[in-house]
C-alpha cells in the first residue's frame, strides 16, 4: 500500500507568525521587482538577467501556492493547513537574492555570493522537504531527497546564469571556477538542509491527525 505524503502543521502560534512572515517576504519581493521594472538602472540586477529574473522570481514563489490551491488541497485528506513554513522557507531565498543584488553585496564582499548559494539553497531545499517529503523516511533517504532536489536546482540555476548573461558577461573567464564552487556549495547547503529536517521531524511529535510516513 502507499505512503502517504503530507506537509508539516505548525503550532498554532507559530503558524500565525510563519503566515505573516510569508506574505510580508512575497510583499517586498514584489515591490522590489517593481522597482526593477521601473527603475532599472537601481535594481542591482541591470546586466545580470534583469528579464530572467523578473519571470523566475515570481514563478519561484508561486510554485508551492499554485500546487496546494490546484491540486494539494484537494488531495489533503488530513485537512491540514497551508503550509506556511515551508512557503516562507522557499520565498525567503528569492528576496534575500535580490535584496544582495540591490544592495550591490555579490560585487563587493568576496564571500558573500559563496555563502548565499551554502544558505538559500538549503533555505529552499529545506522548504521543499517539508512541503513535499513524507515524514516517515529515514536519516539517509531524506538526505538523498535533499541531494536529488538540491543538486538539480543548482545544475538548473547554473546553466540558466550562463544562458542568461555569463557567457556575454566578462565573468566568462571565470565562469567554470565559479560553477563548480556555486555547485559544490549549494549541493552541500541542501544537505544539511536534509539532516536538518528530519532531526526537527524526529523530536516533533505528530499533529493531530497527521499519518503521513505510516503505510496504509
């Protein structure tokens, strides 16, 4: 029989704060697209894709939105909750990424592009893992969850910067050096996003009415 697959229900109290952190995140990112829109020449993304990342970014929020009001919700037998948590866990890497870029950071700390790509990768690994991954697979196979999303999304997003703008870019010369760090980086984030979660998992109990990891 099959296991069947559910999302994480906060604690009431901290489902009303994750909700609000959430919205607000999407809130900001939104006006700072705007004003990427509008306002090009101060967006920080001017020569970096700006068209790119003015679809993806949005996309990139909406993913988990769009699937539970289409399809989640109407297979969520447990009649659990939006999952607010993990939407707040995979908007955040979207607005920290711009925020940097705004704030022109990736061009002026040697080690900031290094640790977001450690950071929001397990940040969005992490989201992904709640949202989608049932609670009952052990240690090793939540890591392997982890590496399969986190690994892909880095290949995806590397050849998506090199299409985009870093083969007409000077960071060319660069670029394959660059990659393989990026890659390394982010493959090692979603990782400890995997271990990370299914501790959490582990010392939480069930909610209410929560089977999910138990066969049926």
């Amino acid at each position: 029989m099959r296991t069947m697959v559910a999302t994480t229900v906060p604690a009431a109290g901290r489902a009303g704060w994750t909700k609000y952190a959430a919205l607000a995140a999407k809130a900001v990112l939104f006006l700072l697209l705007l004003t990427a829109l509008f306002w090009p020449d101060l967006s920080g993304i001017k020569g970096k894709a700006s068209t790119a990342r003015l679809v993806v970014y949005p996309l990139g929020t909406a993913v988990l939105p769009i699937w539970w009001f289409a399809y989640g919700r109407a297979k969520n037998t447990l009649h659990q909750s939006f999952p607010w948590t993990a939407d707040l866990l995979i908007t955040i890497p979207w607005l920290i990424d711009l925020l940097g870029n705004r704030l022109n950071l990736f061009d002026t700390i040697t080690w900031w592009d290094d640790a977001m790509h450690f950071l929001l990768w397990g940040l969005l690994t992490a989201g992904v893992l709640i949202a989608f991954g049932p609670r009952g697979l052990t240690r090793g196979l939540t890591a392997f969850v982890a590496l399969g999303f986190g690994a892909t999304a880095a290949v995806i997003w590397e050849v998506g910067e090199y299409v985009a703008f870093v083969r007409h870019s000077p960071e060319l010369r660069t670029a394959y050096t660059d990659t393989l760090g990026d890659l390394t980086l982010g493959t090692l984030g979603a990782l400890l996003a995997g271990l990370i979660v299914h501790q959490v998992r582990r010392t939480q109990p069930l909610p209410p009415g929560d089977l999910s990891g138990v066969n049926h």
